[in-house]
C-alpha cells in the first residue's frame, strides 16, 4: 500500500481547477475568487470521500479485525489531512477577500 502525500498544493489545485472549468463550462462571469473556492472545496471534496470509504470498510469488518484497524489508522489520517486543508482554505478565503476589501477602499 502505497502513501499519497501529494501535498503538492499549487499542483493539486490546478488540477481541481481544471476539472471544475470542465464540468461547469467555465467563463461564466464567476469572479476568480469563487472559483478559486469552488477548486479548494473539490479538493476537499476528494478527502472527505477517502474519508467516507475508510468509515464503510469500518462498518463491514469485524471491530478488532486487521482490516478494521488499517482502515481506521486510514480515517484518522484523512480526518487530519482535511482538518488541516479546510483550515488553510478558510485562511486563504478570508484573507484574499480582506486583501480585496482593503485594496476597494483605496480606489
């Protein structure tokens, strides 16, 4: 089993953002900053299902069965690595939009 710690953000990111161009036609008058929000919740989006699929294998193993703990050691890993990305988004968000705000004012 191999370890996907592809925290390669900018990468990841870009990627998120090139299938929402795709599913939502793209150029439809969405300022970037939303877009940006919409490309960070994909990624989200993708850990949380990681995170949904440990919690099945969780249910249909045994409580103190390998599976159950592997997947279980899984979850709580995902868990984390969503804590930390929604933290960052929510970082990133709010400070882009102040950065915005303060930049409207001294127009």
């Amino acid at each position: 089993m191999s370890v996907d710690f592809s925290f390669n953000f900018s990468s990841d990111l870009a990627s998120a953002g090139i299938r929402g161009l795709g599913e939502s036609g793209g150029g439809e008058g969405e300022s970037w900053l939303v877009a940006l929000a919409k490309a960070m919740g994909m990624m989200l989006g993708d850990i949380a299902e990681k995170m949904q699929s440990a919690v099945d294998t969780m249910e249909g193993a045994g409580k103190q069965s390998k599976e159950f703990m592997t997947a279980q050691t899984e979850f709580q890993a995902q868990s984390q690595l969503f804590s930390m990305l929604s933290n960052t988004v929510a970082t990133a968000i709010k400070s882009i939009g102040e950065g915005l705000t303060a930049n409207a004012r001294k127009t």
